[in-house]
C-alpha cells in the first residue's frame, strides 16, 4: 500500500504526471505567456533554458524546460578541482583504482550508517559500468549521511540521472525547481545538470543510487496488460516552483562532472527560479502505488513485470538500467516452484532490500541496507533454505513480502565493482555462495524400472513418468 502512514507527513506540493508537459509559477504571472524567450521576462527574471536532451531530439523523446529567474545559472566563478585525491566516481579514467571485473556473485552486509558527512561526501561508488564521459553506462552508488549539506551550497552532477532510494531516514530535496520530501519506500529521479541542496528533516540517512549516464528514465511499454498497470503516469510528482531571493550571501556550487568534484562560488542563491514550464523536471514516486501483476494460473514469469522504469539501450527491450521492484503481493500459482528460479542471465543483477526480507533468500543473509550482485551469467537463485520450504510448501494462495521491498537494478552491461565496494567497505561477505548454494543436497531419483530414451538405455530399463507428477491440466 501507498506509504500514507509516515512520520514525517509530506508537507510539499506536487503536479502529478510522468512525460507530462508541466508548469508551474510561485508568483502569478511569471510564466511568460506563449513567448518562451521575451524581450523582457515578467518581472526583470531572467530567461533560461535547460535541454536534458539533444535540442534536435525526436520529438517522442525531447526532453527540456525553460526556467524564468532572478539571475542566470551561470553567474559564478569559474570552477576550481575540490579533493582530488579523495573524490572520484569514475574509475575507469585514470588507471588507478579500477573497476575490478569478478564474476562472483557477491552479497553485501548492510552499509553503515555515517553521521560525519554530508549527502556530497556520503556518495559512494560501489559498482558500475561505462564512462560519464562518454555518456554510457551506469554508476551504482551507496550514500550515508548524517549532516545537512551546508545552508549556502547547491550540488549538481553532469555525468547523469540520480535515481534515488532511500533505505533509511528521509530527504528533504531543495532543487531550483522546487523542493520534494522523499522517504523509504519512495523514489526520486535528479537529471543531470539539476541542481539541488539535500538536507536531513529526521536525522542521517543511507540508501542506494543509480547514475544513469545515457539517456533518461521512462515507463516501460505494456504491451499485453493493457493501457494501465505496473507503475501508472499519474503517481509521479513534480515540484511546484518555489524559490529564494538571498543575493547577499556566498555560495559554493559543487559540480560532480566526469567522476570528480568541483566548486565554484556565487553571490546569489542558486534555487531562484520563480516558475519554470517544460518536460525536464526532477520527480518522485512512492512505491506503495505500484500495481503488481503476476502468474494466477501457473508458472514464475520474469521479474520485467515488477519493472518501475526503463532505460533503454540503443537495442529495443534490452535495458542500459531497468529499476524493479519485489512488492508485497498475493502468490497463488498451482503446480509451480514460486520463488525466483534458479538462473544465469545475460544482463547483470544488482539488488538492495529496503526493509523486510526478499522471497528467494530466506536464509539470512539478505539484510534491510544489503545488497548482492549477480554479474553477467553468475548463476543463482534460491538460497537451500528458500529452495527447502518451497518446494513443499502447501500451494494455497500466499502473501508474501508483507511489509517488505527489495528492488533490483538490472543491467545490459557487465557490472565492475569498485575497490571500496569489494574491499574497503568491508561488508562483503564471505561465505555467500556457501551459505546460499553449496549446502543444496541432490534429490533425483532414477525412476525404477527407468525406460529406454531416444533408443539409448540409461543404464536402468523401465518407464519415465510412473513418479512424476501429472500435471494438472492433462488430468
Ligand atoms: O535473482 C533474483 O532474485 C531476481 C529475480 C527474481 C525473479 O522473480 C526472477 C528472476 C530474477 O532474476
Ligand atoms: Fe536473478
């Protein structure tokens, strides 16, 4: 269900829609009327455009929003390097500290908590795929933070996308497009180029990040199920404008742009944008609103249709990053093993639980802030306790996940872990694969008498089928 019951009410307006075209004005008459671009913008603001794609784009795909505000984005300093040794998100580009491409299937404790830092310094790197600078690929990130980003800061990345998902403590997102609330069990998407100042109304935080370094995030098609279902258009909120008018103090705007970290400094607030209209926004999604559907007669389809959003590579249905989620949701398939099967696939799997306990490892193992990866065509599935309980559970009708949320970023490239992801964090652990799948015992039996196949004896003469069982559709 929705999350309605929060602590922290949701105390931000919204507009509600995915794709809409939206606008919205702080004070009346700040939109300009039909011109986007005015001799003179109401009011003495000043008018800016901001392009999320390429201005040529098709039209089916153009993404943009014209900003009317107090003074332009780019009235700072130029920017200067910050921490270089310290701050770098994109391991590929200097030969240190690469990704370490391992095909083990790996499983997180949860991530620590960290009070000392502020949502720029609480990134970290811990898996990915690609180059920001070439615009491919895919950051995966942990953050933990416990400090307010400072009042008179503003953070931006040119390297991608942030979908956002808290896992614990809630964020109070300040963006020059307005502000939104994003608890657990929400999502909240941050294009590139927005910027934004993260402060922490409940205290630290931790939760997970994909950067998506090409294209952006949309829908997935519904083929079958029709014009509703899965994640529907109207659940997502844009922000309505809201903005400061401080152009007394300084500020410092760090960049993140190419995996390092920059500032710059201004004499103005940078959330000065009294009303903006365009298709270019940041936005949020509770994930109580998702419709699940699922098998009602047989069988364990894909996880695709958990998926809340695509993004897609240059080859149709196969996705740079698909986010999914494991709602709670009504099991009730006859004749059929219902946890994930046992499996290797061709896309790369990186799953983190937000609270509760995931349907295919029962065992432990799988904590609330843990994550595992199941790289290109490493092989899993069910843990032996999952695999045991389920294979002779009693079919009737199951809610599983009751209270529960485990999500999954999938991907068509082949995922690197970073050197804090696999060492340094110290959370991998280190009896996974032992714990999970070297404890599964056999159980065929041969059938006695076994029967001759394709002409060729197994070695046991008999029939096949005397002990299997008959299906409940031939019966
Ligand atoms: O590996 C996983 O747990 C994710 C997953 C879930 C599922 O229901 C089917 C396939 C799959 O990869
Ligand atoms: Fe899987």
């Amino acid at each position: 269900m929705p999350v309605t019951q929060f602590e922290l009410p949701d105390k931000y307006q919204y507009q509600n829609g995915l794709g809409s075209y939206h606008e919205t004005e702080a004070v009346e008459g700040a939109l300009p009327v039909a011109a986007n671009n005015p001799q003179k913008a109401p009011y003495g603001l000043y008018n800016e455009k901001l392009s999320g794609t390429a201005f040529t784009a098709p039209r089916c795909e153009n993404q943009q929003s014209w900003l009317y505000r107090v003074l332009p984005a780019s009235a700072h300093s130029p920017f200067e390097p910050r921490e270089t040794d310290s701050f770098n998100t994109n391991p590929g580009d200097h030969g240190r500290d690469r990704w370490h491409q391992i095909p083990n299937q790996l499983r997180w404790d949860p991530f620590d908590l960290d009070e000392t830092v502020d949502w720029v310094h609480g990134l970290k790197l811990v898996a990915g795929a690609g180059d920001p600078t070439m615009k491919c690929g895919l950051g995966i990130f942990i953050y933990a933070a416990g400090k307010d980003m400072d009042a008179h800061q503003a953070f931006y990345s040119a390297d991608g996308d942030f979908l956002i998902v808290p896992q614990h403590g809630a964020l109070d997102v300040q963006t020059e497009l307005g502000k939104l609330l994003v608890r657990p069990n929400e999502i909240c998407i941050i294009p590139r180029g927005i910027r934004y100042r993260i402060t922490l109304p409940e205290g630290p935080v931790r939760g997970f990040i994909l950067e998506l370094y090409q294209g952006h995030f949309h829908l997935p098609e519904l083929g079958p199920i029709g014009s509703n279902g899965l994640a529907n258009a109207r659940d997502f909120q844009a922000p309505i404008a809201a903005f400061d008018e401080d152009t007394e103090n300084e500020y410092t705007l760090l960049a993140k742009f190419g995996g390092h970290l920059f500032a710059a400094k201004q004499k103005h607030t940078p959330f000065d944008v009294v009303a903006w209209h365009g298709n270019y926004y940041p936005y949020k999604y509770d994930l109580g609103r998702f419709n699940t559907i699922g098998s009602i007669s047989y069988d364990h389809p894909d996880p695709s249709i958990f998926t809340v959003l695509t993004a897609q590579s240059n080859h149709p249905g196969t996705a740079v990053a698909d986010f999914v989620i494991f709602p709670p949701r009504w099991l009730v398939a006859e004749d059929t093993f219902r946890p994930p099967w046992y499996h290797r696939n061709t896309m790369s799997e990186f799953m983190g639980l937000i609270q509760g306990q995931y349907d295919a490892k029962t065992g432990g193992g799988f904590q609330p802030a843990g994550a595992s990866l199941h790289n290109v065509m490493s092989a899993h599935g069910p843990d032996a306790s999952t695999h045991e309980k389920a294979s002779n559970a009693e079919l009737k009708p199951m809610k599983v996940g009751e209270g529960s949320m485990a999500f999954m970023f999938e991907s068509c490239l082949m995922v690197g872990v970073t050197e804090w992801g696999l060492k340094k964090c110290a959370k991998v652990q280190a009896d996974y694969n032992a714990e999970s799948w070297e404890s599964l015992k056999p159980h065929f039996r041969r059938p006695t008498p076994a029967k001759l196949v394709n002409g060729t004896s197994n070695g046991v003469p008999g029939s096949i089928g005397d002990q299997g069982q008959v299906p409940h559709w031939t019966s």
